[in-house]
C-alpha cells in the first residue's frame, strides 16, 4: 500500500488568529488530525467533517498518550495511506519534540513536511507588551525548557545569570522557585524585572509582573496555575508603556460555541470585539441531499413565485447548487425572496438579491404567517430548509390553502467527534451559547443533562424552550434574535451578575 504523508504543524501560541495560512490548509485537507492540549478549538473546528480527531493530550503533568505511542500512531496511519496532521502548540521544533517525531518518520521512510508555528516563546511576551528584544535594552533573548530540574540539568544558569539578554523560561511556572533561585546563587540582580504569563494570547491571559525575588510570591498570590511562561530581563519594565490589549464588557471570560461551523466562526468574531475567550465548539454540521433532491429543488424553484429560506445554509446552498447544475440566474430573476431573519438577509444579499419579506420577530411562525399574508392566490412556493426544520411552516401553509413545495435540501447532523473534546471545553466555561434546537439536542445527547454546565445563553424563545425540554437550565434568552443580539445578551448577563 502506498504511504500517505505527515505534517508536522505549529498550531501557535493560542489566538487562532495566529495560525499560519499553510497550517490552515493542512487543518482542512487532512484525513487524521492528531492534536495536543494547547491546539485551539477553533483551529479543529476547521477540519474536514470526515477527518478522525485524535486527542493526543500533551500537557505540563499530564500525559494522555506518551511520545512512544504518538510517533507509533502517525506511523501506523501514515502506513494506512492517509495524510496526516500533527497539530503541535506553538511551534514544533521549539521544545516541541518535533524533532523526535520526524526523526520517528525519517526512519520509517515515511513523507513529511515541517509547517513552522508561532511559538510562545515570543509572541507570549509581544501579547503582554513585552518585546524579547529592544534597542538599548536586550541585543540577545535565551530560550529555555522549564521542565528541567534545575539542580543536575544542562541548562547553565552561571551563565545565563551574568547574560544581559532576556530569559523565557518556556513551561517556567512549574518550577519557577527553583529557577529563580539558581539565577541568583549565581548573581542575577534580584530586582532584574520578571513576568509570568499563563493562557498567553486568548482572551482569558493572565500576567503578573515584579521582579526576580519577588516573582514567586506574586505568582503564589495571584494564584497562576501551570502552563505557562516566565520572562526575566530588563525588558519586561517595559510592559506598562507597551499594553495594547484593551478589556472588554467579556474580558477573562471562556465561552463556548455550539452552533454550525458557519454559525459559530460569526460569533468567534462578535464575542471577540467584546474581549471574551470564544471556544469553537461546532456540535452539529450540515449535509447536503443527494444530487437528484437538489436539481429537482432548483427546477422547481424556478418555476416558483417566492422561495423560502430559514437559515444562511439554505442561501448558501442553492446558490452553491445553481453553480454546481450549471442553472442560469437569469432563470430566477423572477422570484421573491423571504427569509427567516437578518442573518438570513446578509446571507442573500452576499449573492446580489434582497430580501422581499423579513418578519419582525425572527421566527419560523412569523415568518409563515406574515409570509402567508403577502402571497397573492396561486402563487407557487418553494421552501428550500433543513430535512427537519420546523414544521410551523407547513401547518400554516396547510390551513390558508397555499401551494407550496418543501425541499430537504439539507440534514444537520451530530458531530460525535466532538464528545470528549467537549466534556473538556466545558470545564473552565463561563457561559455556553445555543443558537438553534438542534444544537441544543446535540449537547444534550453528548454531555447530557446534567449538573455543572456552564451558564447558558440561548439565542431565542424557540430555542431557549429546546433547552428546557433538555433539562437544561437557561440563565438568558437573547431579546433581538440575531448573533449580535446573542453577543449582547451575554455582555447583559454578566454586567448583571
């Protein structure tokens, strides 16, 4: 059997932002993904719906699998002919191991490739208003492993101590007191500037800055857990000029998202302009019908007065299907256009069309019964939806007589992929939000419905009472029912709390 490949990839620090546009593309192509503890959320919510996610857990203290069985694993799915990703925090040859797993691959006569990451080690710092270097300041910036015991280890701290360059002690906080230590037994000046760093680059970092002798105690009271890093040097007196990260309504505080991938990247970036920690958290994805369901869909169409959509998938979709069946727009510059909402709306609008009819209130039910009072008699419908979207719709078509088609276009599906990542998301959560129904039954079929769930925050009524029906206790319903108005909800909630 032919090989596959390995791609050894730095997923950065933590902001996914920081992701590099390689790293990206190997993340959506990739059949195996093979990840670590630092590799964010919102980088495997990019994956192919079809990729196999494997947690591999590489933490500070905790070790889900050990290096041994995770060189073992990428060869054993290289050898079943599959391109597979190893996602690594922050960069994969600085303290990464990486080394050691291409060395595994080489070996083995197995294809890889390298995809450099951010590391931590400076882009940590940069996010606290820390330069490693500066003019005047530090010329030189060491970079050392805190795993290592001090006493006995090869790093040498008698020189390290008379160096002017800055020190980042990457994993430094597990054994900070004896690091500290031994750079003053060997004469580092115990008011040199020191900082300790833990979630570097998300929305929930944490930063204590004093000086060398003092920096242990800080750390103690401020009570900073591992991972994370320790920088000494001169340059970290410069972090109070240099802060640039502003705090928001949402600062320090981890919410995850449930919703579609789709769904949840327009939250990520809501949540984001009110300083909040989003976690990509997509339970549910979307699968189109079979080729014969949508051409029929696009026919009829065609030959309608007014399409229906109640989600942005829906728009999406059918446009996406017009390209794909080689139909001519021209063939529907007749049709009427009503969607469920302004999201919907925006969808539509990205294709060169306007809505003809939004209700006020974001619903299936209004958007049936205000729709119903528009149609004029024999005006054809298509309802282009969800295999198992709301039923409201048809009932009310059915009791005013209006002749309509209804095309599954689509089936949502659960992300069962997604269980153990998300019983380890939820720990650390400060708010949980739902945007649809099927969200809902999807969380409550992985995790169920049980005690210690973050506070919940649901998008509407319809799917606040999805929630309930869960057993899950709501803290909030979002008032406007729309991914800004969720953002909002959560802003009132915590303000209130």
């Amino acid at each position: 059997m032919e090989k596959g490949k390995v791609y050894l990839v730095g997923a950065g620090p933590g902001d996914p932002g920081l992701l590099t546009v390689k790293g990206l593309w190997c993340i959506r192509h990739a059949d195996v993904i093979i990840y670590d503890y630092l590799a964010s959320s919102a980088l495997l919510n990019e994956a192919d719906e079809n990729a196999e996610l494997i947690y591999a857990g590489k933490r500070s203290g905790h070790h889900h699998m050990s290096q041994t069985e995770i060189q073992a694993l990428l060869l054993e799915k290289a050898f079943e002919g599959k391109a597979v990703l190893r996602l690594k925090g922050g960069d994969p040859f600085i303290f990464g191991r990486g080394g050691e797993e291409a060395l595994a691959l080489a070996a083995a006569e197995v294809p890889f490739e390298i995809i450099p990451g951010v590391s931590s080690a400076y882009s940590v710092p940069a996010y606290a208003g820390i330069p490693v270097t500066h003019r005047g300041v530090a010329s030189q910036v060491h970079f050392i492993t805190g795993h290592e015991q001090p006493d006995g280890s090869s790093v040498d701290y008698r020189s390290l101590a008379k160096d002017g360059g800055t020190l980042v002690f990457l994993m430094g906080i597990r054994r900070i007191r004896e690091i500290t230590e031994m750079l003053m037994k060997y004469g580092k000046d115990g008011r040199t500037p020191a900082a300790v760093i833990r979630n570097g680059t998300t929305g929930v970092q944490e930063e204590v800055i004093a000086t060398l002798d003092t920096i242990v105690m800080e750390v103690q009271e401020a009570d900073i857990k591992p991972p994370g890093i320790l920088v000494i040097g001169d340059v970290v007196a410069l972090a109070e000029t240099m802060r640039w990260r502003r705090s928001g309504p949402l600062s320090k505080k981890r919410i995850l998202l449930t919703g579609t991938r789709e769904l949840v990247r327009r939250q990520h970036r809501s949540l984001l302009k009110e300083g909040a920690d989003p976690v990509d958290m997509s339970l549910i994805y979307t699968e189109p019908a079979g080729d014969d369901v949508l051409l029929d869909g696009l026919k009829r169409a065609e030959a309608a007065s007014w399409i229906v959509f109640t989600s942005s998938h829906g728009v999406t979709l059918f446009f996406h299907s017009m390209k794909k069946y080689g139909r001519d727009l021209r063939k529907i510059c007749h049709l009427k256009f009503a969607v469920v909402g302004s999201g919907t709306g925006e969808a539509l609008k990205d294709y060169g069309f306007l809505p003809d009819y939004m209700p006020d209130t974001y619903t299936s039910e209004a958007l049936a019964r205000g729709l119903a009072e528009k149609l004029a008699d024999g005006e054809p419908v298509v309802i282009f939806r969800a295999e198992e979207g709301s039923r409201l719709l048809n009932r009310c078509f059915d009791a005013k007589g209006i002749s309509y088609t209804d095309i599954p276009a689509y089936t949502t599906r659960v992300d069962w992929r997604k269980k153990d990542m998300l019983i380890r998301a939820m720990d650390g959560a400060d708010y949980m939000t739902f945007a649809s129904g099927s969200a809902v039954r999807a969380f409550a079929e992985m995790a169920g419905a049980k005690d210690g769930h973050p506070k919940i925050v649901c998008i509407g009524p319809v799917t606040a009472e999805a929630a309930a029906g869960a057993g899950l206790k709501v803290a909030a319903v979002a008032e406007d029912y729309t991914i800004e108005g969720l953002t909002q909800c959560v802003c009132r909630q915590e303000i209130k709390e």
